[in-house]
C-alpha cells in the first residue's frame, strides 16, 4: 500500500539508528553496524542481522560501523544504510520524505554538509538537521522554549553532547568524543591490563549493563559475572570474575573526562541561568547514560540534583519527531542554522 507523502525523524547515531515516524511513533530500532563482502565491496548484511556477525564473519566478510565519533566516516556505505533503514521505516510513498537528522553539537560545516548530502542522496526531498542535546530534551518532554535554563547531557555511543537551553536555543554547548563506546574500551583495557584477557566489545558492553556500577546505589543487578577471554599468556580460553566494585577503576578515564566537561559548561553558564539549573537539575538522556550509579556520581560532584530521563535511549528520536511538529507549527527558532533545504 502506498503513503502519499511523510515525515521522518532519525537519530543517526555511532552504535545505533532509530527511525521515528510522524503519527506512528519510533518504529525502527537497529545497530549502525553494516558487513561487507571484501571480495566484491557488497553489503552482505546491515542492522541487527550484521551485529549478529560479529566475531562470526567468514574472512572475506568485513564487519564495520560507517559512522566514528557522531559523524559520517565511511559516506557510500552510509548512504547505503540510510536508504535501508529509510526504506524499511516508510515503505513504498508517492513523494520522498521529509527528514529531520539529529547530530552532535559543534560539529563543522563540512560534518553537516555530509549529513544533508547523505540523507538527500539516501530519499529524502529534503532534510533538516537538529543538535542532539536540543532533540534529547524535547525528547525528554523539556519545555525549551520556557524562559528559565534547562540543561541536559545526552550520552550516546560516540559522543556526550552537554547542552543549556533558554527561549528554544542553545545558550551554551559542548561536545565531546567520548561516550559510550569509550566505556566499553576501557572495559576492555582494564581487563587486558589487570587480568591479562583479551574480551571483545560485546563482552565489555555486557559487563558495563549486567554488573557496572559507578556509585554505591541500591540496585538488583548482580554484583558479580563471570567473563570469558583468551589468556594473553598462554592463549587459551581463560574464566575471571568481575566484581561491579571494579567498574569504577575501570571507567574512572572516559566518566572523568564526561564530567569534566559538564563542570565546563556549568562554569561558562550565565550567572542568571545558574539558578535555573540548580532547581531543575540536569537531566541524563543517551544509552551511556544509564550506566547504574551514574547520575548521583553527577549530582555528587557538580552539586546539582540530576536525574536519568523516562526511556533515555529514546529521547533523541522522540526529539526528532517533536520537532517536526514543531516546523509545522512554525517554530523554527530551535533548529538555529542546522536547517537546510
């Protein structure tokens, strides 16, 4: 059956793209992973079905993420991944889609331009791009366009984007690129260092969600797992335990350069916002940012109430799709000069 014509929000994002679809709602959910036969350079796989590859791929089978750090890295296979996951979002339409793409605060001309080209060449009849900590607070159910500060810190998998909205802008931001791939990294360096294993990123991934903790916060997650790796020693697949005590050793690196930067923004924050803030308090969006303790190793540091929005790993995309709705109002304030036509 074919759509006349519709309006698409998407959180393109370093380990994960969701699709929103106006009067539908999210209706796609998919790793940005892609695989590629290195024989002949065609996509074998992408989404779910090449995660699923993932230390399984056969040699000629390459498993890769087009996008580094928030940003396009690898344009035609992007392109390609956009025009998928596009196509599984709207089905057949008689007019191409209207598009509005989140991407990370502070990225350059030349970033953006990417984006646009990529999501116009991918089906869209025109795209319009929204800071990510602007969509994660709309998703979120943030009033932007209220008189007093709001201040949220979207955590995704590539970048930590800290933002300061008054009046439907962004009064100050900051992005940076580290965030949740970082984590599982560090997960993975501190497990080579301290018990001489080399784990993969889904096994980091899987410590960092089952056991991580970086507080001393009531929780019902076990306190223990056992991890699998190869012995750097012998070679040999090696069983060590992991306790959640450890997770802040582990992550101290990435949580204090992310905490650093949300002490930054707060420093540069106009004295007349401060207050606002303080009794708002800081709201967490981004799938880092459910890291268990994290939100009160924030509050404790910065001295401000923070609090992990409902559905954090959405905000972004229900960002996207607020924003559409607020282009047909004709708010267009928030979107700054990200629009383009």
């Amino acid at each position: 059956m074919f759509n006349f014509t519709t309006d698409i929000g998407i959180d393109l994002g370093t380990s994960s793209v969701l699709v929103y679809v106006k009067d539908k709602g999210i209706v796609l959910r998919e790793p940005s992973v892609v695989a590629i036969d290195n024989n002949t350079g065609n996509i074998v796989r992408i989404g779910k079905e090449a995660q699923q590859m993932v230390g399984r791929a056969p040699e000629n089978v390459s498993i890769i993420r087009p996008l580094k750090d928030g940003v396009i890295s690898q344009y035609s296979v992007t392109l390609k991944m956009i025009q998928y996951f596009i196509g599984r979002a709207c089905g057949s339409t008689l007019v191409r889609p209207r598009v509005m793409m989140s991407v990370p605060s502070n990225i350059s001309e030349a970033e953006e331009m990417t984006v646009i080209n990529a999501a116009n060449q991918a089906g869209a009849r025109q795209t319009l791009l929204i800071e990510e900590p602007v969509a994660a607070a709309l998703g979120a159910g943030i009033n932007i366009d209220a008189p007093d500060g709001r201040m949220v810190v979207d955590i995704g998998g590539g970048t930590t984007d800290i933002a300061v909205t008054c009046y439907g802008g962004v009064v100050i931001s900051e992005s940076i690129r580290i965030a949740g791939n970082e984590l599982d990294e560090a997960i993975m360096n501190y497990m080579r260092k301290k018990y001489k294993i080399l784990i993969g990123e889904r096994s980091a991934e899987e410590i960092k969600i089952k056991v991580g903790k970086v507080f001393d916060v009531p929780t019902k997650k076990p306190q223990q797992m056992s991890v699998k790796g190869r012995c750097m020693v012998k070679g040999l697949p090696r069983v060590v335990n992991f306790d959640a005590k450890e997770t802040l050793d582990a992550l101290i690196e990435p949580l204090t350069a992310i905490i650093d930067s949300i002490c930054l923004v707060i420093e540069k924050t106009p004295p007349e916002l401060l207050g606002d803030i303080y009794k708002n308090g800081i709201v967490l969006t981004g799938g880092g940012s459910k890291l268990t303790g994290l939100d009160k190793l924030i509050e404790k540091t910065t001295g401000i109430r923070t609090y992990l929005a409902k559905d954090p790993i959405s905000c972004v995309a229900l960002g996207t799709g607020k924003s559409l709705e607020k282009l047909e109002s004709g708010a267009l304030g928030f979107l700054g000069s990200f629009g383009n036509s």
